[in-house]
C-alpha cells in the first residue's frame, strides 16, 4: 500500500481536483438538476459516470503500490475525466438551452456545481497529463 506522501506533487493534485470534482458533482445531484429534462439527464448520468470511474483510477493510481506507475492506468484516468468533464459541461448547455422559456432559478445552484465539477475534472486531467509528460514541480 502506497503512502500519500510518497505521491508526486501532480498525482496529489490530481486527486485532490477529482475529489473536489465528484463531491461537487454529487451534491449537485442530490440539488435536483435531473428534475426535468431528457438531455440534461443523459449528459450528466455519462458525467457521473465516467467521473465516478475517474475517482476510482485516482484512487488505485495513488494508494496501489502496483499502480502507482502504470502509465495505462493514468491515461484511462486523464480520458475519463476529460469525458466526464465534457459531458457534465455540455449537460449543463442544455440545461440552459431548455430552460430559456421558462427561467427557474432552483436549476442555477446545481448547475453551477456541475460547472465547476466539470472544470475541476478537466483540470485534474491536464494534472495527469503532466504526471506523464515528467514535468518537476
């Protein structure tokens, strides 16, 4: 069993952003963002679930002494936070899109969450990328 201290300064981040992503992701959900529409409930249920894959790959990259180097292991990680990261923000798009005639303003807190969720997803991939690429921090 691997040591979170003995993890690169890119594997921390990495986990820490996807963490932060999923948590926000979650509450954002329990909010009530899938209420309404087809679309937004598709985009964010692939988000989550790519999310959710991503969270696991992070957590077997950073505490499994067998993974903690398997550059297979971190590309699958860097792919699917990248998809969850398109598909919670294209979600949202949609939200926004079949949300024009009528403004509700309950629909504005979890979507900003999942926003940011996906952002923070996307982030933590770019921190993989260079967990890859070698890059000293």
């Amino acid at each position: 069993m691997a040591e979170f201290k003995d993890a690169s300064l890119w594997k921390k981040l990495a986990f820490l952003f996807i963490v932060v992503a999923h948590t926000l992701e979650l509450h954002g959900f329990s909010s009530g963002v899938l209420a309404g529409y087809n679309s937004v409930r598709i985009a964010t249920i692939i988000g989550f679930l790519c999310l959710l894959v991503a969270f696991g790959l992070a957590l077997c990259y950073v505490f499994l002494d067998e993974l903690s180097d398997s550059k297979p292991t971190l590309i699958c990680f860097i792919i699917f936070s990248w998809i969850a990261a398109f598909a919670l923000i294209i979600g949202v798009a949609f939200l926004a899109i079949d949300n024009t005639s009528t403004y509700n303003e309950s629909y504005t807190y979890p979507s900003m969450l999942l926003c940011v969720g996906g952002i923070l997803s996307g982030i933590a991939g770019v921190f993989g990328i260079l967990e890859i690429v070698g890059v000293k921090a």
